[in-house]
C-alpha cells in the first residue's frame, strides 16, 4: 500500500527555507544531499538545483534528469546512469500516477528559482520518462513533469519581466510540445486507421480510433521531427511497447523484439509513407543500450 | 488537410467584447447564436454563456454539454442530444488533438464569467467525451476541457476571494479529480498486470503496464465511485473499448458487444475482486443507449 506520506507535505506553496537541513526537518524532502527523495513505491520530492546540464526548467514544465554519473567535484557525467533507486522510482511516479513535490534552490540561472534558498513549489505529475544520449554521451534518463493545475499558482506567475512589465501579465515561455493536428490526422488517414504493427483497428461508436507515435520522441532531449517520416499508426498496445521499449524497428522495417533482437513480424507499411532509418535506428540505440547495461 | 483557421484567432488572451456580432467580426466565433462553431475537422470555438444546467465551469478545466435537445423558450432538455454536427466535431477535437478557443459570456452565477460582454479566455483542449444521463432524464453529451499550460493566465488568476484577499494568490478550486493511487497499484497487483478482457499482459524495461479502468466514470456528470467495485485492470486497447462503448459488461460478467449484444468472452475475474453490478448496469445503459438512436 502507498503511505501518507505522498502529496502535500503540510506546508505551504511558496514557503522558502534557508538551508537543505530546513527542508528536511519541515518533512518536504527527506534528503539532505540527494536531489530525488523516496523509492517506494515512487519518490516522494525531488529538489532542482541546476546541477545537471541536460535539466530544462520551464515553471510549470521540467525537464528532469535521473541521477547518477557524475563525477562529484567536476559536475561532469562520466558515466551511464542505471535505472534502479531513485530512477526507477520515478518511472513508477507516472505509472502509478503519484505526483512528486517539487523544491527549487537558488540559481543565478534559472528565473524560476527563488533568490535564495530552497522554495516548495507544488505537487508535478510524471508524465514522460525515457533513456536518452546526454550532452556528455554518456546513457541518462529524462523525466518530463508537468505542475498540477488545481493548486495555488508558482511564485512566477505574474512577476514582470523585460517584455511586459505590467503586474500580473507574463508571457510565459510556450513549452507544449506542438504536434502539428494535420499530420496526426495524415497518418491515421493514411492507414486507415490501422496498427502497422498488429494490423488491430478499434472501431467506435465516435469513429475509428488509432494513435499517432513519433519513432524518435518530441522535444527534449531527443529533438525528433514531427514529420510523417517519423510516425507511425499504431493501436494504443504497440504504442506503449514502442515508447517503452519493448518493440524496436529495424532498418528493413521489421518489428522486433528490444530484448532480443529477434524479429517478430512485419511493419505494416505504405507506398506512400517513407519511413526515415535514422529515427528507427536513434529508438534501437536507446532502448537496446538500456537492456545490455 | 486542417485549416489554419483552427487555434490562436489573433486576438489577445482576455479581449472583451460587447456583442456576439463583434465576437464574430474579430474571427474569434464564427457563429452568431450557436455555443459551437465548425465542424470539419473538428468544432474552431465554444461559447460558454450559462445556459446548459449541466455545464460545470471551473476556469481552467470546464465539463460542457453538447448543442441540441433543449426547448428554445425554457431552456430545458426535452429530446435526446445526437452525435453528429457540431457534437461530433467536439470528439474531433479530442481525437485529432486539435484545441478550441473558448469565449465567456456574462453570467452572474459563474465568477469565471466576464462582468458584462463576452470575453476570449484561450484555448483548451478537449480531452474527454461521454455520453450521459442529464438532470432532465434525456441524453446528453458531455466533454471535458482542460485549458493548456503554456498561455498567458486566465483573467480570474489573481482575482481576490473573500476566502484571501492578498492580490496574487487564489486559493483556485480543486477540480481535478484524484484517484487513489494506493487502488490503480491495488487494481494491478491484484490481477499481476493482466488485462482482465483480453489477457494480454505488456512486459517493458520499466515494469509491466496496465491500466487502472474505471467503469462508471469518476467526476461530472457521472460521479462513479472510486473503489475497487468499480475498476477493472485493462491493456491499453480494452480501455479504449470500454470507454469509448465498444465493449459492455453484462450482469454475469460476460464482455459483450455494445452494438450487438453479443457475448464475446468471459471477464477474467478472481475472488477477491468484487465488481458492483450498478456500476456495470450503469456503463450497458450510456453506451447501448447511444446506439439504438
């Protein structure tokens, strides 16, 4: 069973405290050192001090990655990060659907930390987890977060800034990831609403129902394409085995197995539909990486 | 292919205007009576004016009530609401992923509503549908909106409430509607990760993946309980099916077509999982329902 001792912490959204020690002995991030706080059965808090060079924080969005690789004085990733601990925990935040409560230290570089030090900023939703090449080369895991819209606003919204000055009036940063409706409406026409993996095509009382999934994934930090040489027409099974890493494509688009490599079946494919190699080959390199570690 | 007529009109976040007439020539809602306007692909814009008794406003996520059904003069519901035109558009919106603009009217029972006029408020996106019993007896569709992250805030963030007067923080209304995620770990361990319609079981680098399904639908309008009575461990594909009334439940626990009535298999059931049969006596009556018109 999940405990208590998830969700709000008993203090307010936007309390700051001075030192790491502070935020512990509040009971907000049971952690002094570690960014990530809890394992089971997900993490309870995690704390954004800007130390890893491939975290992108956008207020209400995050870009976070896992811990682990670093070597401690240079801040430089020297090595893979695994999924276990504090990784893996995370990745149960999104299936479990447990929100992690989110503290910002200070950061000359980050508008949205506090001036000094540490803030409770709210409860974020894991809404994206996978492997990835960081700036280093070196194996990391990114988690994408998305703040929870039913609580008080962050302390950044309605701070002035350069562009509009006017008090509660700011232009946020557009961080949604945009996928263009026509294409999602292409290549579902195109197939005609068919898995091109399993061939299953789900027909409901509102229409045939199919899933658009970008092969090389959207925005940070993979920066796939969102073009019809990147997506696929899948049901919503396949697409959960494509994104998480169970089903691989190969270069002469055939499905196979991330773990073994064996060849399954055939893509279901279109005369009309190219597929780029270069995106099927960046999803085999990250997903069959992570199983040989 | 989509028009670009679809998304931001051109007019900023929080744009009054007197009349329905200078709501239309500004590009903001091409209709001068109807709440919806377009329909190919999806509906372009809603106008949200207090007339629908169950529509729920919370500001950033809104419950809205499909067009038609209703006696011009009362206002009440006195005929089935149909799935085609503009309330077939709104599931547009959902599947293709395309937003709708939403404007308020003035409304003095909806403290999201604009003192007098009608004003643009941004887009949402349209993220559920469901047909459902309205307070009235008749059919009525209903759709879930949620306003996306990445715009400027809504003109009621920072209003002050009696509740906190300080300008800038808004004790907002708590609209989401939290499941237990101690009963979506439960629902999962209980049947291992199996689906309980087909069998499948998804294995992935990051743990296996089901899906907790509730049967009766939690929040507006339909209100199901969130208990174990009421879910079922689902893949991915059987979820779609059971949400969106290809599959029913019978009394007997048998998975039956909703269109058909036919048996199709057996629910994989275990003992210490009692299902509520109001629950799936519930879900039979919005789906066949909708079918027999």
């Amino acid at each position: 069973m999940i405990e208590s001792r998830f969700g709000d912490p008993g203090v307010p959204i936007g309390a700051v405290f001075r030192t790491r020690q502070e935020v512990y002995d509040a009971g907000v991030h049971f952690h002094t050192q570690a960014g990530i706080a809890g394992t089971h059965p997900a993490a309870q808090s995690i704390v954004i001090s800007g130390g890893y060079s491939d975290d992108l924080d956008l207020g209400d969005e995050i870009f976070y990655t896992g811990y682990g690789g670093r070597e401690p004085n240079s801040g430089l990733q020297v090595a893979d990060q695994v999924l276990q601990s504090w990784n893996w925990a995370l990745v149960q935040n999104r299936d479990l659907g447990i929100p992690v409560r989110v503290v910002r230290g200070a950061d000359p570089s980050n508008r949205y930390a506090p001036p000094s030090g540490y803030r409770y900023d709210g409860l974020y939703d894991v809404i994206g987890f996978s492997p990835a090449e960081g700036g280093d080369g070196f194996r990391i895991f990114h988690y994408h977060l998305i703040r929870r819209p039913s609580q008080e606003p962050g302390a950044w919204v309605g701070f002035p800034t350069s562009e509009n000055a006017a008090p509660g009036r700011i232009p946020r940063v557009v961080s949604r990831i945009d996928r263009d409706p026509a294409l999602v409406e292409a290549i579902k026409e195109l197939h005609g609403y068919r898995c091109q993996i399993s061939g299953t095509k789900i027909d409901t009382p509102s229409g045939p129902y199919a899933e658009a999934a970008h092969i090389r994934p959207l925005g940070r930090p993979h920066d796939g394409p969102d073009a019809l040489s990147n997506l696929l027409c899948l049901c919503p099974n396949d697409h959960i085995r494509l994104d998480r890493g169970v089903l691989v494509i190969t270069d002469d688009l055939e499905v196979a197995s991330a773990a073994s490599s064996e060849v399954l079946s055939s893509l279901i494919t279109d005369e009309d539909h190219w597929i780029d190699p270069k995106v099927v080959g960046y999803h085999r390199f990250v997903w069959t990486e992570l199983l040989q570690r």
